[in-house]
C-alpha cells in the first residue's frame, strides 16, 4: 500500500538545486522533496505522497492522522519491518528469541 502520510518538517536544505527537507513520521525520518510547497517552513506538517510534499496540514490534523495509521497498522506497513509483517500477515510465527529478516522469512 502506498499512503500519503502527515509528517513533520525538522529540516530544510538545498541539494543539487532541489529543496529537500527531512520529515518525521511518528519517529521514521525520510527525506522529502519539498518543491512543490515552496514556502514550508521547519516545524509545520505536510501530507506526502511517494517521497513528494504535496499540501500543508494543521498538527491537529496530522495527529488524528498518525494516530489512525498507526492503529490499523498502517505505519508499520508503510514504514517498518517489511519481512517480519509480511510473515506475521501470511500466518508465521517468530521462533522465540529471534529477530525476523530475509533469511528466517524466506
């Protein structure tokens, strides 16, 4: 799934002539293109969708978002342990006291 995700701007730089800025999503930082919001500033939120700032949103709105996101899991999905969840939604379970990777999933 691919999801357009409120995240907050914690950066803002130039590189090879493209505005950049670094985003945290709920604790996953990424960099961003910014270019499409040129007047974004450090501290407010944006939705973005495959890599590209695409509109300003409020905090309030960002955190009903993230919060939403994140209980259906969809953090995680868009985000974290792209093996272990695939294993966990395809029924597996982790041997206990390991960590799960390409070579325990497939």
């Amino acid at each position: 799934m691919c999801l357009a995700v409120p995240g907050k701007v914690v950066e803002i730089r130039e590189e090879d002539g493209t505005r950049m800025g670094r985003v945290d999503f709920g604790g996953v930082l990424k960099d961003v293109c910014l270019e499409y919001l040129p007047d974004l500033e450090v501290g407010e939120y944006t939705i973005v969708h495959v890599g590209f700032a695409l509109q300003r949103l409020d905090e309030e709105s960002a955190m009903q978002s993230l919060a939403l996101y994140r209980k259906l899991g969809a953090l995680e999905e868009e985000f974290g342990d792209q093996w272990g969840l695939a294993a966990r939604q395809a029924g597996e379970r982790r041997p206990p006291g390991t960590e799960w990777n390409q070579e325990t999933v497939g």
